[in-house]
C-alpha cells in the first residue's frame, strides 16, 4: 500500500511514516519543513530541524518538500496512494492569536485542499483535530484538588457542546477542518474522519512552551534548565503516547467509519502538569525547578476523552501508560541532548 503523510516531518506525522515503512508499505513524507516552532523553543539546530528528514530517508520514505496550501502539488505527490493522513498543521495556541493568517491558510485552506485531493482521488483520510474543538467552557466546570482540577463526569465524549467559552483563532480554523470534512463526507461520500487528539507526547518531539508540554517538560529537566508553568499547573490531560495515536490512523484505514472521534488515554492515562513534572523528577532522580507564571488566554485546563467510541467503531485503545511513555521520551532525549542546545 501507499501511504501519504502530510506533516511527516513533524512529532506525529515522522511516528506515521515510521509505522508504514516498517511494515513495508511505500510512504510519502509531505512537509513544508519550515519548522517555524523550532524557530520558537530555541532548539534551531540543524540536528533538530533535519532530524525527522534524515530518520525518515534511511527508511526509505520518499521526502517531498511541499506545502500543503498548494493544491496541485499535493495533487500530483497523492496520486497513487490508497491512504492520507493529515498531520500538517499550525498546531498551537499561542501562534494562532498571534499569527490567525498562518492559522487560517495552513489549518483551513490546508485541509481544504487535503480533503479536496481525497475526493479527486477517492482516497480514505483522516484528519487530525483537538480537543480544543470543545471549548475553554470546560474550565467554569471543574473543582480543584491539591494537584490537579477534577470534573464529574471525569471523560468528556463526542456528544459535548463545541466552541464553549473564548474562541481563539485555533478553535476556529480545527473546527472549521472538521465542518468541511463533515461536509465532504455527506456530499461527496468520502471515506474520512476527524481525530479529536488529546495531549500527545513521544520521542521526536522538540516540545516548547507553545506546544508539546510533556517534551517541553522532560526536555527542560534532562538539559537542567527551570520549567515555566502557566497558571496553577494543576491543568489535566490523558496523554497518548504517539506510536498509539498511529494505531488510531491504522485503525480507521481499516474499519472506514466516518466520523468524529477523541483519541486520547482516557482516565487511566490523565495526569496533570505538576503530576508530570513530579514524574520526570522521579525517573531522573531529581525534581526539576518550576517557576509559576499567569495563566494564557485561550488555555484549556482540563480535558480527559471518553475513548468509548474509537473502542466500539474502530476497535482502538492505547496501550502506552504515561509512566512507561516518559520514560522512552526521557531516553530518547538524554541520547540526542545536542538538538536541544540553544
Ligand atoms: N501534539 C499534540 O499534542 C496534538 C494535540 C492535539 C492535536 N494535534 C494535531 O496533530 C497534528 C500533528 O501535530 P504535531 O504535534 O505532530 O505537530 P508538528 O508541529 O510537530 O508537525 C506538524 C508538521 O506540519 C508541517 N507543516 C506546517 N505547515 C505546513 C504546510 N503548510 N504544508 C506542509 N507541511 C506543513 C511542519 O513543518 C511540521 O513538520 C496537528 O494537526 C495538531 O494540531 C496535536
């Protein structure tokens, strides 16, 4: 089979590709490579930047520098394929406040013209979408405990109300991929589904303060440097470890039900931040420094997924707990602390 990756460089996308070249089918890595987050956490090196590109070459997965905002040039790199996978993406809050063009072109035209070539092509796709979908409203609902925010019911499924609370220019452009995705499956019978992706973390991942708190995390505390949390670091997720959000996409490519699904640890995988940062510490022997700063617009604090329906439709569950899921992401950062350097 043929595999396209849109974003293939990037966190998820690179655990993709992986997944398909070792099962041996052909990959195709889609990536701009403008790697504008790198730019933003300070790990700029050419190590960094090139890292997921050089791993992925010595699979065998063949590297396309494309951008997913030009139609015709994903056009002619899908041909062929009997599966895509849509990764690319302007994944962050932060950004999308300050930049809604780069939100807008990349999250809205991007998966525009991705779920365009689907239909020109025939081809099943999935779509990755977030939790945020559901809105920072969650946040007036939650009770705080010594170290973390709790909520009754603790799992939030497909069937909440979206967009509650401040809509930033991120809720807008992920929810928006998932209309036209909606609408691309009523109208035009594509085979396709949106992924409400919780909190994802794994090797690979050059995690900052904009995205990618668990790397960010383990990242600061290997290297020494004090970590920053915005407001009171009691926030939850049900983190998933990424090779599990692969099987999650495999899974669709075989069951084909179209739809919305959050795809994240469920209970027995949330943590908070200060949960997170006090198991960092315990795998390295030593609790890392933690400086307290205001809370960010737009931030949600709390989101565990009710996973019933990807376990039901798509015959999906993780298998990673968070403890073993560190402690690889540890490993694999300890190993290459060189990308990391400012
Ligand atoms: N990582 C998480 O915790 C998380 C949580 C929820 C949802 N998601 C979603 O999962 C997807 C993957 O996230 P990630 O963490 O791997 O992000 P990432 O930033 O690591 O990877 C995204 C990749 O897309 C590429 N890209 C950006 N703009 C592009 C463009 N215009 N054309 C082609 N390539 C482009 C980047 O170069 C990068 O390699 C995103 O849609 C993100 O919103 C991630």
């Amino acid at each position: 089979m043929r595999v396209l990756v849109t974003g293939g460089c990037g966190f998820l996308g690179s655990h993709t590709c992986e997944f398909y070249a070792k099962r041996g089918d052909q990959v195709v890595s889609y990536d701009n490579m403008t790697k504008y987050e790198l730019k933003r956490t300070g790990y700029g090196s050419d190590k960094a930047r090139d890292y997921n590109w050089n791993l992925l070459s010595g699979l065998g997965v063949e590297m396309v520098r494309g951008d997913v905002r030009d139609f015709e040039y994903l056009l002619e790199n899908a041909r062929g394929c009997d599966f895509i996978i849509h990764t690319a993406a302007q994944p962050a809050m932060t950004i999308s406040i300050e930049d809604p063009d780069l939100d807008f072109s990349t999250n809205v035209l991007g998966t525009y013209n991705v779920l365009a070539v689907a239909k020109e092509l025939r081809v099943p796709v999935v779509y990755c979408s977030s939790i945020h979908v559901y809105g920072n409203a969650i946040n007036d609902t939650l009770i705080e405990s010594d170290t973390r925010y709790l909520r009754t019911p603790a799992e939030i499924d497909e069937s909440h109300p979206l967009l509650g609370g401040l809509v930033t220019p991120l809720h807008a452009s992920k929810r928006t991929g998932e209309i036209y995705l909606q609408s691309f499956v009523d109208t035009y019978n594509i085979e396709a589904a949106s992924f409400r992706l919780t909190g994802l973390y794994g090797t690979r991942q050059f995690g900052g303060e904009d995205h990618g708190w668990v790397a960010n995390f383990a990242i600061r505390s290997v290297l020494g440097w004090p970590i920053t949390l915005f407001g009171t670091g009691k926030q939850v997720r049900d983190i998933l470890f990424a090779p599990d959000a692969v099987a999650a996409f495999h899974a669709f490519y075989e069951t084909r039900k179209p739809g919305v699904y959050n795809i994240g640890g469920g209970h027995a995988h949330s943590i908070s931040l200060q949960e997170c940062i006090e198991l960092i510490g315990d795998i390295l022997g030593k609790q890392p420094a933690v400086a307290l700063k205001d809370k960010r617009l737009g931030d949600l604090w709390y989101f565990i997924c009710d996973i019933s329906k990807a376990r039901t439709e798509l015959g999906w569950q993780p298998k990673v707990a968070p403890k073993e899921g560190v402690e690889r992401l540890i490993e694999w950062i300890s190993d290459n602390q060189d990308c990391f350097q400012l």
